[in-house]
C-alpha cells in the first residue's frame, strides 16, 4: 500500500547541517564547472541558444544545457547566460573630425575630381575623408606622376561646374613639383584647377612619428632609397617591395582619425575638398 504521508519524518535529524542553496552565475569563458549528475567537469568554451559546452583537461567537449545542477569549486550554482553588450554607439563624427551623418547615401558624383598623387596618397585620403567624400559626392583618383600634369588637366578641361583638385606629394619652393603646379596654373583650365601640396618626401611623413612609436621619422642619406632608408632604421623587414607594402599597411593600421596625422596635410585636403564642391557661377 502506498504511504500517503511519505518517508519517515523522523529519517531526517532537523538539526543538522542545513542543505546548500545554489548561487546565481552569470557565465563566463573559460569558468571552469562541474555537472552534478554526470560528474562531467570542463572549462565553458562556448554558449549558444540555451546551452554551452564545456572542455575537460583532455580537450574533449561535451554540451550541458544552462540553467541549475552544476558546481563551482564544490559550492551549488545556477548558470545564467552572459549579458547580451548594447550594440556600441554610432560615431557621432567622422574619421576627417566632421559630424557624421548615419544613414546617409552616397551622392552622384561631381563632374569635380580631386586627384592625388601616389597610391599610398589616395589610401590615407580614402580612410580618413572617405565618408566626407562620399557625402559631397567627390571622387579621388589616383594620380601616377606629376610629369604630365600640365596635359593631364587639359585633358579634363576643367571649367566653372567642373573644377579638378591636385595633391602633390614634396610641394616645396623651387621643387620640380612647384614648377609643374605654376605650369598647370598658367595653362589652360589653370583657374579652375588647384594643385596643392604637403611639404614631406613621402605621405608616410604625413603621419605623427609617435604613432609608430618613434619621437622622430629617420632621417634617411642622399644616395637611399627613403622608403627602404626608413625601414631599415626602424628595423623593420625591407628586402622587396613586399616588404614595403607592408611596412605601409603598419603605418596606415595606425592612424585613427585626423588627430592622427600632420596639419600640414590636414589642412591641403580640407582646402581641395572645399575647392572641388563650391558651387558653380
């Protein structure tokens, strides 16, 4: 016959020891449990849609639902998933320092152009004011040389609603570049075009030294070449142009924003932005 009043009430002495209440656990990678009922113990590895899988000290791996019915150093707990992080907050303003606009499309492009020269030029302009351009509606092009600048521009006869903007790399007095930029403004299109230029023998320059952990950029001799100079100095690999292309990627990871690179520069770009969208009269 089946006992209405259960076990022996009397089987439990109400004085002993009182039974552990579980604690409450928000998971974590890597916290190390124990399943009470298979005795299974690993370090949680991963968590998804209600259950994580633990790893035990031979790598294998074996899934547990979240919840109840688990140990942490031989005390009771209740294993609650890890907190859903908000979604981090839009910038509220471009890499070039403007206020960003979200949700913005990309304008039409101008018949405007600014091109640059060197590749490594447009990369630094395209990480930095990209956003900018693509809401003026302002394309940069990668410029090769300035040798034939003067009939490059002829070629896009630059007029009112169609200006160009030039950025030259080592734009000093005397330079064969300030000769071409006065060539380019004496000739045809010259008032519709602006050729500007920062000061540094190469764009790397344009980029704060402290940035890749120098006080200084090297001062590379006459006779070497700078790129490979300044490699070698900052004992970096600079065997082939591989090894160039990825000392110029480690430069560019470093920048991370406008505050990130020389006035000099800062300033030229702004002004050929400015230039190329002022509306035609």
């Amino acid at each position: 016959m089946a006992d209405r009043y259960g076990s022996d009430i009397l089987a439990r002495d109400p004085h002993g020891p009182k039974r552990k209440r579980s604690t409450e656990r928000v998971i974590e990678m890597g916290l190390v449990v124990e399943d009470v009922a298979t005795g299974y113990v690993g370090a949680v590895v991963h968590v998804e849609f209600g259950r994580m899988q633990l790893e035990d000290r031979k790598g294998r791996r074996k899934s547990f639902p979240v919840g109840p019915g688990y140990l942490i150093d031989g005390k009771p707990v209740i294993l609650n998933p890890p907190l859903r992080r908000p979604p981090p907050a839009a910038p509220t303003r471009t890499a070039s320092g403007s206020v960003a606009v979200h949700g913005a499309r990309a304008r039409t492009a101008l018949p405007s152009r600014i091109y640059v020269e060197g590749r490594h030029d447009a990369e630094l302009v395209e990480q930095v004011w990209g956003d900018d351009l693509r809401i003026e509606g302002v394309v940069v092009e990668y410029l090769g040389g300035v040798d034939d600048l003067v009939d490059i521009v002829a070629e896009f006869r630059p007029g009112p609603g169609q200006r160009l903007g030039v950025l030259v790399d080592h734009l000093v007095a005397g330079s064969k570049e300030a000769r071409i930029a006065e060539a380019v403004r004496r000739g045809p299109g010259g008032e519709h075009t602006l050729v500007v230029g920062h000061p540094f023998i190469d764009i790397w320059q344009a980029v704060k030294p402290a940035r890749i952990g120098a006080k200084a950029w090297p001062v590379i001799p006459r006779g070497t070449e700078w790129k490979h100079g300044v490699c070698e100095a900052m004992g970096w690999p600079h065997r082939d142009q591989a090894d160039i292309a990825r000392a110029w990627q480690r430069i560019r990871g470093s920048v991370r924003d406008w505050t990130d690179l020389e006035p000099d520069l800062i300033g030229r770009v702004e002004e050929l932005i400015d230039f190329v969208t002022q509306p035609a009269t």
